[in-house]
C-alpha cells in the first residue's frame, strides 16, 4: 500500500507564532502593568493583612474541595463498556512498547476495514514524534485492516464492538492493557480529523511543554467550558488522579452523541477541574468565535488562519456545497500538497 506522508508539506506552523496570540500577549502585560499600578496605591498596602487572611482561608477552602471530590460510578447509569466488549475483543497486532514514556490511543470507526489516508498519515506523524500507538478500531467489516506492513509493524491493534463512542474505545484500551497508566504522557485522539495538513511536532512539542495538566487542541464555551475531547493530552499528574482513571474506566454505552458529549467531553474537564488538576488548550475559543459557538465547526476558516492543522469532518459534513467549496479553496491555497485532504473533503458524505 502505497505511504501517503511524502503529501504532508514539511512547514512546522506553531499557534505563537501568529499575530493574534501576540495581541493576546501584549494585552496581558496591559493587564500586568494596570495591576502593577494598583499595587501601589495606599489603600492596597493599607488592605494587605485582610487579604492575606481571605486569601488563606479560600486556599483552605480550596484544598478542601479537592481532597474531598471523589467520582463515583453510578451502576444505575448503565454497565460499563469494558464489561459489554469483554470477551468481544481481539488483537490484530501488538507492536507497540508499552513501557514507552509516550503513548497514544486512537479510537476509530469505519465501515470499511480501509484507512483514510489523513489517519495513516496522522499515525505516521505521532509514531516520528516518539508516541507508541494503541488503534482501537470499531470498524463494522470483519475483515482485518488494510494496514501496510511498515505502519502495522509500530501499532498495537484492538478490534472492538462498536459501542462507546470514542470514550468507550479509550476504555477499552485502558482495560485491556492498564500498563498504559503507568505512561509519562498519554495523548487520548480519535480518527474525525482530516490531515494533518502540515508537520505536527511543534503542535505536539507545546502540548507536552504546556502549564496544563491536561491539554486539549482546542476548548469551548458551549454550554460550559471543556476541552474538545479529539485529541487531549494527560501529563503524569493527571493520569495519577484516581478520578480520571475511574471516569475515563467506567464509560457506559449512550446511543446518542451528544449525550456522550454532556455526560463525558465536558465530564472529563469538570472531573480534572474539581480533582484540582489545571485544564486548557492551546487554541483558545474566544480567539475564533463568540461564546456559545464550536470553533472548530464554525470557526473552521478562522482555526486554519491561526495555524490548526487540521479540519474536523463533521465541519465538512454540515458545511453547504458553497461552503465545502470555500474549504478546498482555502485548503488548496495554503496547503498546496495535501491533495489527499481535498479528496477526502469530496468523499464526505
């Protein structure tokens, strides 16, 4: 099977390089500087032993919370998907270190036991930045995977029954094989993006080296705020916590998506929130769109000016044909070698 990567254009694109984030940048230290300035007056050092003390007692407060938050599984919710699959499962390969530092799982989903080739290619990119990769496939076919020989020969792969969604693949995942906690690093991802449209190690280099215990590629405001949970990155600290682990261990069966997006994408950044650990992305929402909106359905066009390397297909699936044409335009203009992205875009139904 022919290797697709050589389509990828070699032009490492890093989100701080861009004007806005510079902006952003400068208002902080606007910020920091009117700041600087209120620490000077009198009433602020007159203040001081109060706020020291409101200070302690909300640190006090604070602890509290997050020594007393405990996630509970509730049965009455429904069984867990690691109890549906067992017995259910098979491996098809098992090639990657799981005593690697850096791990990813990759849920993905299919009718057909063929690769697109945006996830060969993705898989390529994470394998060249030292991740050790775990596919959890739910695909539909009973056929083995068209993987080439090269790329299957890095990959651990899990076969599943198509239940969970993509919380319930990296469920399985951590069933099947919980070494994988004991990781420096675990990226959780799935297969709903077309690309990369372009080299993904600085992309992948500010994930690891941000302040965040948890960091996804980009966040929203919608309904409250959370992580998008395509591709999220979990430092040791946070793979420590022993509310992750249950949450992301007891998934349950929802046979509606957005019902798994209330009960799990914003569940996982609320459980981290409230077990103290420190959530964001390196892609800002109210860099792209107004509060309320997805940025990375609506503010496709936005997101790619900035740098994103990626488009979402279920942007694609709700864009118009007028729309769709704007993002091969756009796509075609920036990206000139990755005619495998336009294709896809095409095949979209």
């Amino acid at each position: 099977m022919q290797n697709h990567s050589s389509e990828i254009e070699e032009v490492e694109i890093s989100a701080a390089d861009s004007p806005e984030f510079r902006e952003m940048k400068m208002r902080a230290e606007a910020a920091e500087a009117k700041l600087r300035r209120i620490y000077n007056t009198p009433i602020w050092r007159v203040s001081k032993p109060v706020r020291s003390v409101y200070a302690k007692l909300n640190k006090i407060i604070d602890k509290k919370a997050e020594k007393d938050f405990k996630f509970e599984f509730n049965p009455k919710e429904g069984t867990p998907v690691i109890e549906l699959v067992a017995g259910k499962t098979r491996f098809e390969a098992q090639n990657a270190n799981l005593k690697s530092p850096a791990i990813a799982v990759v849920a993905h989903y299919s009718k057909s036991p063929e690769l697109s080739n945006s996830l060969k290619n993705y898989l390529t990119e994470l394998i060249n930045n030292s991740f050790e990769i775990i596919l959890v496939s739910a695909c539909e076919s009973e056929k083995i995977l068209a993987i080439d020989d090269y790329l299957k020969s890095k990959l651990t792969i899990i076969r599943k029954p198509n239940l969970g969604y993509d919380f319930g693949s990296w469920a399985t995942a951590l069933s099947e094989l919980p070494q994988i906690l004991e990781c420096d690093e675990l990226l959780l991802t799935n297969d709903s993006l077309i690309g990369p449209l372009s080299n993904i190690s600085k992309l992948l280099e500010e994930m690891r080296k941000s302040n965040f215990d948890v960091t996804g590629l980009t966040d929203s405001n919608q309904l409250q705020y959370h992580i998008q949970s395509y591709m999220v990155h979990f430092k040791k600290s946070a793979l420590k916590n022993l509310n992750i682990q249950k949450l992301l261990k007891s998934v349950v069966h929802l046979n509606l998506k957005n019902d798994v997006i209330l009960k799990y994408e914003l569940g996982l950044t609320r459980t981290a929130q409230l077990s103290g650990l420190f959530v964001g992305a390196l892609f800002p929402w109210n860099l792209v769109v107004a509060p309320e909106k997805n940025p990375t359905l609506v503010g496709w066009e936005r997101m790619l000016e900035l740098g994103f390397p990626f488009l979402k297909r279920e942007a694609v699936r709700l864009a118009s044909s007028s729309e769709r044409k704007k993002m091969i335009k756009v796509i075609s203009e920036k990206y000139p070698n990755s005619n495998f992205a336009i294709s896809e875009i095409n095949s979209v139904p």
